[in-house]
C-alpha cells in the first residue's frame, strides 16, 4: 500500500487545495464586490472605479436603508414569514416523508400521493390561477397568503423520504413489537435520528421564504404589508426638487454621495446578513444531509 506522505499524494493534494480555494475565491468576488460597492459613493460608483475594495468610503446608503421606518416593519414581516412558514413547512415534510416512506403493504395509497406530489413538481396552474386561487380564498394582503401556498415543499419531502427509508427497517419492527404507533415511532426514533436532513430541507424552506419577493409584490395590496425582499426592491433614490426642499443641509450632502447603483448594493447587503449568520450554525448538519438523504440504495 503506497503511503500518504510521497512526494506524488503531497503534490496532488497541494493543487487540489489550490484549486479549492482559487475557486472559492472566485464566488466570493461578487460578494467582495457587491459590499464594495455598497461602501463607495456616488462618483465613484458612476465612474467605474469600484472592483473589490470601496472608493471614497462612506456609510451613506446603509442610513439611507436603516433610517426609513417602513424596513423594519418589512424586516418583522419576513421574520413572521419565516417563522410561520419554516414551522409549517417543518411539520408537514416530516409527516408527508414518513408516511411515504412506508412500504405499500403499510400504506395502501402511497403511490398514488407519490404520483400527485411528483406531478406538481411537472406541472404548474399558472400565475393567474395561483393568483385567483389566493384571493377566492380571502388570503390576499396576509402574511398567509405568503406562507400557505408553498406550506408543502415536494423536493424536501422526496429528500426527507429517502432519508428515512435509509434508516433500518428493524427500529420500526421493533418499536411495533412494544406497542409504538406510527406517530411515535415518527417523534420519538426517526425524527431523532435524521436530524441533518431535517436541518437540510429547514434550511431550504427557510432560505426560500427569506429571499422571496415576488409573491409579496403580487399578493401585497399594501406597501405596508411588504415583506422585506419585496420592500427593498421598491426603494430607489429620487432626487428632485421636492425631495430636496424637505431635507436638511447634512441629509442634502449624504443624499449627494448616494446612487441607485451603491444604493442597490447596500441593499443586497442588508438582506444577506441574517441568512449569512443562520447559516454557520447548522453548515454541518446541511453536509451530511444533502449527503445522505440524496441517494437511496
């Protein structure tokens, strides 16, 4: 057996190590970008001179950002948002993948709801059915018409599926020879048991609510009723005359330093940063889950 320590395996793991990082540098350059654009201002930005470093540094279009009202109530928005919908979603995968599951002789209509599932996947109603579907429903202008719609994600069902019909089929039998049912046996053994791809498919639905902002611009009658992607999409630099008149001589100068090419940037910024924090935290779970639950043997 050739040993890990030849010169051969020394150079061949260099460059692997090489290539990793020259191609994680490569992803992080927009990013870098973006941030340095954020911190740049207006003439900077205008001129072309902003690349991975900010030119004429200033804190101009994160005030800008922080100091209207209307985003913090955006910004609750999206946290009730994710809540409900991350909750939701969570309860519903892991009960719709464990049922599925189950072998045919234990669920006698798996196939069939294995059908419907996969079918949504293939086809959609359309926007204008989605839309009326909502509003029959009284739906429209409540955070429920945010979350209900996409309350029953199907590739995280299918992944949590494969997932569960990974684990020994003897933990089940034996918990049925005690007397367990299925809703224990669900809580109690496999819920434990596949805590990284139930942090997998939490992370997805929880970055899929977060980043969302199309529904809130088509389903929102409110501006008030925004969550925040769709909020600061909204939000541009108006500079005139009537702007202008209303303002101080400091919020004049900042306002100055200000185009809508820095300003989007901080606002990119802004709504990266919770998601940025979360993500950390459960990284190793979403490894080993992507991993696991992918494949079924």
């Amino acid at each position: 057996m050739v040993g890990r320590n030849t010169l051969g395996n020394r150079l061949t793991d260099g460059a692997i190590l090489v290539a990793l990082v020259a191609a994680a540098f490569i992803c992080f350059i927009p990013i870098l970008y973006t941030l340095s654009m954020s911190f740049s201002d207006k003439a900077a930005a205008e001129a072309g001179r902003v690349f991975l470093w900010p030119v004429n540094f200033t804190w101009a279009s994160y005030q800008k950002v922080l100091e209207d009202e209307h985003f913090y109530r955006a910004f609750l928005i999206s946290v009730q948002r994710v809540v409900l919908g991350g909750s939701i979603s969570f309860v519903l995968t892991i009960a719709a993948a464990f049922a599925l599951s189950r072998e045919k002789r234990e669920f006698g209509f798996r196939n069939a709801y294995m059908w419907i599932f996969v079918f949504t996947m293939l086809f959609h109603g359309g926007l204008i059915p989605w839309y009326l579907t909502i509003k029959n429903l009284g739906m429209l202008d409540t955070v429920w018409a945010l979350v209900l719609p996409t309350a029953v994600p199907v590739y995280n069902i299918i992944l949590l599926m494969n997932f569960f019909r990974s684990l020994p089929k003897e933990l089940m039998e034996a918990a049925g020879l005690d007397g367990a049912g299925p809703w224990y046996i669900m809580a109690r053994i496999f819920v434990p048991l596949s805590l990284p791809a139930i942090a997998t498919v939490t992370l997805f639905s929880i970055v899929g609510h977060w980043n969302s902002f199309f529904d809130g611009l088509v389903l929102m009658n409110s501006q008030n009723n925004y969550p925040l992607q769709t909020y600061i999409q909204t939000l541009v630099v108006k500079i005139n005359a009537e702007t202008m008149a209303t303002m101080s001589t400091d919020q004049l100068v900042d306002l100055m330093k200000i185009s809508n090419r820095t300003f989007n940037a901080a606002k990119i910024i802004v709504s990266m940063i919770p998601i940025v924090i979360l993500y950390p935290f459960i990284q190793r779970f979403f490894i080993h889950g992507i991993t696991l639950g992918s494949v079924k043997e």
